[in-house]
C-alpha cells in the first residue's frame, strides 16, 4: 500500500469540482485519507514549487496557486503514485487521455485542476508539508 499526496487546484476549486474530482479518485480504487481545503500562502506556493522556481512559468505558477482556495489531500492505495498520475493524465489537457481528470476538467497546461506527487520520496515531503500525522487516517 502506498500514499500519494495531491491538490485539487484553484481552476477546479473555484469552478465547485471537488466532489467531481473525489468521485474519479474514489472510482479508481484510491482512498482519500486525509483532506482539507485552504487558502495557500505565497510562502508556502513558493517552497511546494520550488523545483520549478527557474522556469519561466514560476511567477505565473505560484499566482494561480494563491489565487483561490485549494484542496490538499492524500491519497492511499495499491501503487498509488503511479495509479494517481494516470487518473491525472497528462500535464496539457490536449495531450492527457480520454476519462482523465485533465481531458475531463483542465483548463490549460497551466491550470489543469490537478496535482500529484510524482515519486515516493516527493510524495513524503509533500505530505509531511501540509499534514501531520495525525491528521492522516488510513
Ligand atoms: P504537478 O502534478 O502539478 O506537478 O504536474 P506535472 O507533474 O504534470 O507537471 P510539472 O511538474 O512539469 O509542472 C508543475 C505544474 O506547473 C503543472 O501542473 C502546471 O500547473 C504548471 N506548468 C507546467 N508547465 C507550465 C507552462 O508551460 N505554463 C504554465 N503557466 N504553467 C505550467
Ligand atoms: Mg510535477
């Protein structure tokens, strides 16, 4: 059983997908076992995003990120990461599948409704980021 920490972005907060985003997490096999809704700081957008802080989207990036509130959660499961990220589809809605959150509700490459850690060991820090461990119940 693995953990997978994601984020229900502003795009999709804002347009009151959340329950439809849960039910394609829960319908792929996945538990939501820890979940809230926040305002994210630009601190806290900044560090989450860090990786991409040369890119030139980062500005862009971290001003969407606080432009609305958010929902963080993690996610448990079978393979949970991997099996995340194909419910995500790809990163640019055009290219992301059929039945994926991304074809189904993203708005562009930059507002595309969904995060997901992408390897074990960014999935722990990015959990351990916004919850504690009390807070997840498996
Ligand atoms: P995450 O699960 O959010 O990490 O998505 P990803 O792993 O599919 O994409 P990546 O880590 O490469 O990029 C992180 C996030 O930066 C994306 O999800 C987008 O929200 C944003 N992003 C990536 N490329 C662009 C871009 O060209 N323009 C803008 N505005 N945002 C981008
Ligand atoms: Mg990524």
């Amino acid at each position: 059983i693995q953990r997978t920490f994601s984020i229900i972005k502003p795009d999709a907060t804002k347009r009151n997908l959340t329950g439809a985003i849960n039910a394609k997490i829960e319908a792929a096999g996945l538990r939501i076992i820890a979940q809230k809704r926040i305002r994210m700081t630009q601190a806290q957008a900044e560090t989450f995003y860090g990786v991409h802080k040369d890119r030139p989207f980062f500005g862009e990036l971290v001003e969407f990120m606080i432009s609305e509130p958010v929902v963080v959660q993690v996610l448990e499961g079978e393979n949970a990461i991997a099996k995340y990220r194909d419910v995500m589809g790809a990163t640019n809605p055009e290219q992301a599948d059929e039945g994926t959150i991304r074809k189904e509700f993203a708005l562009s490459v930059g507002e595309n409704s969904v995060h997901g850690s992408d390897a074990p060991e960014t999935a722990a820090v990015e959990i351990a980021y916004f919850f504690s461990g009390l807070e997840l119940v498996g």
